[in-house]
C-alpha cells in the first residue's frame, strides 16, 4: 500500500480513482488512475493462506513423493489467468501490478527502456 496517512491520500483528490479486481477474485486494489499509483490493496483470505493446511498438504505430497517439477505446470497456469486478468484491464491496471510487484521505479524504468526501443524502430 503506497498511502500510509491523511496527507498522501489527500494528494489524490479530485483524481480519477478506480477500485481493480486481480487474480479472478484474489486482490483487490484501490488505485489512481492520474498518477497511477496503488492506494491500497487487499489480499482475500482463503484457503492457501491458512498455514496449518499448507503444511498439511506438503505432508500429503511429500508422502506421495510429489517434486516442485509436479506442479510446476499448474502453477504456470495460475499465473497465466492473473496475467490475463491483469493484461485485460489495461495499461493502468498493467502499471499497478508491476509497481506492486516490483515497485515503481522498475516500472518508470521499464516504460523508458521500451519508449526508447519504440523510438528505434
């Protein structure tokens, strides 16, 4: 979450600011649209986040001699869907993920690195 008091929220009014849903129904983020900023953002509590079932179902799969290369290709779906959910909202929606994920000079690096590539064609 980038706004941590009055005066940070503040800064954002009158700005367009939009609530986006990520990962199907998993995160759910309160972002500027003018500045492109996440304002706040909450995870939904489920089942993966319970510990105690998390190490439970480690247990059943070590017990089953499963491997990280196992799951591996469901995993790379998973993270397809919140990529496509993600890439469908659009550029703010893009820019909110990556500074989220990566942070916001990444991502002000990141859109300099392919305006320059642009340039170059």
């Amino acid at each position: 979450m980038s706004v941590a008091n009055y005066d940070e929220l503040a800064a954002h009014h009158g700005h367009d600011i939009v609530v986006v849903i990520y990962g199907g129904d998993k995160n759910a983020a309160v972002e500027c649209e003018t500045c492109c900023e996440v304002l706040l953002d909450f995870d939904r509590l489920g089942d993966g986040d319970n510990p105690a079932q998390r190490a439970a179902l480690v247990a059943l799969a070590e017990r089953h001699r499963l491997c990280p290369e196992d799951l591996a290709e469901r995993v790379r779906a998973a993270a397809a869907e919140v990529a496509a959910a993600v890439n469908s909202q659009g550029l703010s929606s893009q820019l909110a993920y990556l500074m989220a994920e990566r942070g916001a000079e990444d991502a002000r690096q990141l859109i300099e690195e392919l305006a320059q590539s642009r340039r170059r064609r």
